[in-house]
C-alpha cells in the first residue's frame, strides 16, 4: 500500500515538473532546470504546439519531442537487450 501511494504521488509531482498542469515557462529558474531534465517535459511541450498552435513535424518545437522520445525508447530497447542477452 505505500509504494501504490508513492508511486501516485510521485507521478503527480512529475506532472506539475514536467508542464503537463503548469506551463514550464512560468515556473521558477530552480523548477525549470529541473524541469528540463526530465524526459517528458520536451515531448509535452511539442504536444501542446501541435494541439493548440496546429504545428507539424516540420516545425522545430515538434521535430525535437519526436526525437527525444524516440532516443529514450532506443535506449530503454538497448538496455533490455542488454539485460536478456547476459541473463539468458
């Protein structure tokens, strides 16, 4: 029961971190570098110019949250091959 509530209430923190609640732009320096090492705060961002401003791909704002969560999905993917090839 205490990891299902530190789990909700680190994903909530991570939230309002990463700009899902609360724009990035208006957090404090502190908050934003923090903000800015987390690996949704770009995707997010480029989610919110496609909704809102109606961008594409062929905008940078965009192009660059594609390319951030594709590297952490290449990475995870290496790690778990990795981690199957030395235990199997």
């Amino acid at each position: 029961m205490t990891a299902l509530a530190l789990g909700a209430g680190s994903q909530l923190m991570f939230c309002f971190i990463t700009g899902i609640f609360w724009p990035v732009e208006t957090m404090i320096a502190f908050l934003r570098y923090i903000s800015y090492a987390m690996p949704q705060t770009k995707p997010m961002e480029s989610f919110r110019h496609i909704l809102i401003r109606g961008f594409d791909l062929s905008k940078p704002a965009v192009l660059n949250g594609y390319l951030i969560t594709m590297a952490w999905i290449a990475f995870f993917l290496i790690l778990a091959i990795i981690y199957l090839f030395y235990n199997n």
